[in-house]
C-alpha cells in the first residue's frame, strides 16, 4: 500500500513550484550580500519576489519595499513586506506539498480558523533593529561584534514567557553568526538556512504569537518524539492521537542548555516534567485534562494537568489509529516545506539502513535527524521491519525521519523509540560511556551551587 502511496507523492512537482524557489534563492542571494550593495542583478531579485505576490494583500507593499530598498532607502517596514513576501511563496511551495501529502495517504485536514495575532511587544522593537541592521549589512558583512549586539534585547524577551519563542530563534541565530564570524571568511554559507530564521524571527517579533485555543480532555496515544538540539537549546517535540476527538496532536517542552550537555543527558533537563517523562519512557498513555489546545494542533503542555495511564504500544496505536486521524491546519507562519512533519507507520520495505525500498520506489531514511539521545542507530533501521516516521521534505525529496522501529535483533522482533531513554540510558555501553566521561549536568549544578554559597 505505501509503494502507492509513495508514488503520488513522488509525481511531478506542479506548475510554478520551481519557479517560486528561484525567486525565493534570488532573495537569499540578496540577502547575503546585504541591501546596502544590491546591484542590479540582486536588485532585480527583489523586484521579482514583489512581483510575485502582486495578487495578494501583500502586493503594494512588497513592490513599494522593493523600490525603496533598490533606491538605497532601507527602513525596518520595508525589509519586513520582503520577508513576508518570501514567507507567502514559501507558504504556496508548503502548501503544493501538504495537499499532494494528504491525498497520497487519504488524511483528512481541519481549515485554518484564523486566529488573530497578538500585538506586538515593544521589548521585540531592538530585536527587530537587529535584524533590519543583518539585512543592510548582509551575511557576509557580519562580524563578531554585529553578531553578539542583539545579545541583550534576546535576554530581555528571554524572560518574558510570551516572547520566548521568538528569542529562542534570535539567540540561535545569533549564536550561529558568532561562531562563523567573521562570516565573510566562510567559504560557503547557509544562505537558506539562515534567511529562514532571519525571516521567520522578523515577523514573530512583528506580529506576535497566534492568539486562541481551546480547553480539551482525553487520552493521548504516543506515537513517537522528535527531538530538537541546538547548542543553546533543546526541545522534545511529542507526536501523538487525541482520543476521543481522533486528531493528530503535538505537544513540546522546552529547556535551555550549553553544548556540553548533549545526547542523553538532555533528558535531565526535563526533571520538571515527571508525568510526560515517565509516559515517554515506559510507553504510556496520558490523560489529559483542561489542556490548552491551538489552533495548528499543538497542546500546551501542564504536567499538573497530566496523569499516566495505562500501557500503550505506539505501535499498535498506528497500526488502528493513525490511518484514520484527521490532521490540524497548518498557521500561517508555520507554512514553510521544511516545516512538514506528518507521522506515518510504514511496513513491507526492504532496507540497507538508509534508503527503504518498495519494489522499484524508494524512500531514503532522514539519517542526520537520528538523536544522540535515543537507541535507534543506522544499524536498527537496517534490521527494522517497521518504522515509525515523520515524513518530511528536504533537499528536494521526501525522507522519513524515523522516530521508532521494530527490528530483528538476534532473531526477536524488538522495538526501539527515541523517548526510551527519558528516565536515562537502558543500554549497558551507554551507561558505561556515560559514566567513565561524566554527568556534565550534575558537573554545571555543583558549580552553580558552589558559586552562589561564595
């Protein structure tokens, strides 16, 4: 059934697909130099991206920011429309994609509602500086003191709870210039990567986060947990059913951290969520109770509104469930291809641990998003016999990010998933590893407290 599946997916990209990523590179482009020093190449680019979006709202604005800008008057609302106008087309690519998704696995997709943003705070207002200064100046303009100068308006929205999300970006981002400052020394750059966060972090700072939500209660099947590290943070992202409602959901807690903490001793960072945890690393259900819900289909996580309930196999829960959850919109902001993350369970593939094979149809494994933190190992995938997944597109194709598999190990089917090790580590080398190198978090705590009784 999936070698179909897969086959609608991998038809013909529509009309215009690949035009619309052309503009959006010319943009990048653009951006890496800086909007001080366009020239009439990368001038043109931008003149083009406005065009493009001539037929929405957004349409007056963006060719009035583009002819600014060209002119060499570069104010904060103009590089804004641009970065909106390159979100809409990536929004249209998103969207091209989601909807071939759907129709290839039949999932159903509640509308969006429409939620209003929240006005903008004004503690965003240096940040926002921030970011229109990195797009006159250019990526590769960028030095250490340009990187490190929004450091702090980034500790001033970090303490504000509703700005938080929109920090955390800012001090990825900034953190990344750091490290390759000076950038113009690099010889190549992550133009896409970073106008994303560029992008994405001028219009939270702008428009706020999405208003709305409701309260909802039930139980929570777990599907499996994606895993999101960064060197200033990290977040565990679960997938899972909401009975009796039969939605996909997402809920995520969140911590910050330094890089010496890493693989599974992330997992200590989370000690303030002890039902979540505990759920995640014996495979139970949660009952959930006046739990918020958004509009895209994240929960808002309250372990004081959490109990554990009884054993749940993932595995068995996609195998009778998942086929017919319906999916949550997508909000605006979130409509980016890189964005898409649907969970599939995908049987009957042969596989040599990085491509899964059906007939003459393949599906390459998402092996750079395998977490140090977890058992799966490119060694499972190659004895798995099922997986759990998140489909995603990257580098111009669809891969599947595994988050479980059950695989033959010694001639038993055994079942591995990235949350097994959230109450710590279950394997014996890893244990060792663990501790002949040492617990960095309990190393940070002892200094901490030692430093404070001085």
């Amino acid at each position: 059934m999936f070698e179909t599946q897969l086959a609608a997916l991998n038809e013909a990209p529509p009309p215009g697909f690949a035009q619309a990523l052309d503009l959006v590179t010319g943009f990048d482009d653009a951006l890496a130099n800086g909007f001080a020093r366009l020239g009439e190449e990368r001038a043109e680019a931008l003149t083009e991206l406005a065009a493009a979006v001539a037929a929405t709202p957004l349409g007056p604005l963006s060719a009035e920011a583009a002819d600014k800008i060209t002119a060499g008057s570069i104010g904060e609302e103009h590089v804004t429309a641009l970065a909106g106008a390159r979100t809409t087309l990536l929004g249209a690519v998103h969207d091209a994609l989601l909807a071939r998704l759907d129709t290839a696995l039949g999932r159903t997709r509640a509308p969006w509602a429409g939620a209003q943003p929240r006005q903008a705070e004004p503690l965003a207002a240096a940040a926002r500086s921030w970011l229109t200064e990195l797009a006159i100046t250019g990526w590769r303009g960028v030095d250490h003191e340009l990187a490190s100068s929004a450091d702090q308006a980034i500790q001033g929205m970090l303490a504000e709870p509703r700005l938080r999300r929109a920090a955390v970006l800012l001090d990825g981002l900034a953190a990344e210039l750091r490290a390759s400052s000076p950038v113009g020394a690099m010889e190549r750059l992550p133009a896409r990567r970073w106008a994303d966060m560029w992008a994405r972090a001028l219009l939270l700072t702008q428009t706020g986060a999405p208003a709305g939500g409701e309260e909802v209660s039930g139980r929570l099947l777990p599907l499996g947990v994606d895993i999101h590290e960064h060197g200033t943070a990290v977040q565990i992202q679960l997938h899972a059913i909401l009975e009796p409602h039969g939605t996909l959901v997402r809920t995520s807690v969140a911590a910050a951290k330094v890089d010496t903490i890493a693989g599974p001793f992330i997992w200590q960072l989370f000690q303030d969520h002890p039902i979540l945890i505990g759920a995640l690393a014996k495979h139970l259900s949660l009952e959930i109770t006046g739990m918020t819900l958004l509009p895209g289909g994240d929960l808002l996580w309250n372990d004081a509104k959490a109990s554990a309930g009884e054993y749940a196999d993932p595995f068995a829960a996609a195998r009778v469930q998942l086929g017919g959850a319906s999916a949550p919109a997508t909000p605006p902001l979130e409509r980016h291809p890189v964005r898409i993350a649907e969970p599939v369970l995908v049987e009957g593939y042969a596989t040599d641990g990085a491509v899964m094979r059906f007939g003459a149809a393949e599906l390459p494994f998402d092996l750079d998003r395998l977490p140090q933190s977890g058992p799966l190992t490119p060694q499972l995938l190659k004895a798995s016999a099922a997986c759990i997944g998140l489909l995603r597109w990257d580098g111009g194709q669809w891969r599947l990010q595994p988050l479980a598999v059950q695989a033959k190990v010694k001639k038993d089917l055994v079942a591995a998933h990235n949350g097994d090790w959230a109450q710590g580590p279950t394997d014996q080398k890893v244990l060792k590893s663990g501790a002949k190198a040492g617990d960095p978090v309990s190393v940070l705590k002892e200094r901490a407290g030692r430093l404070l009784r001085k």
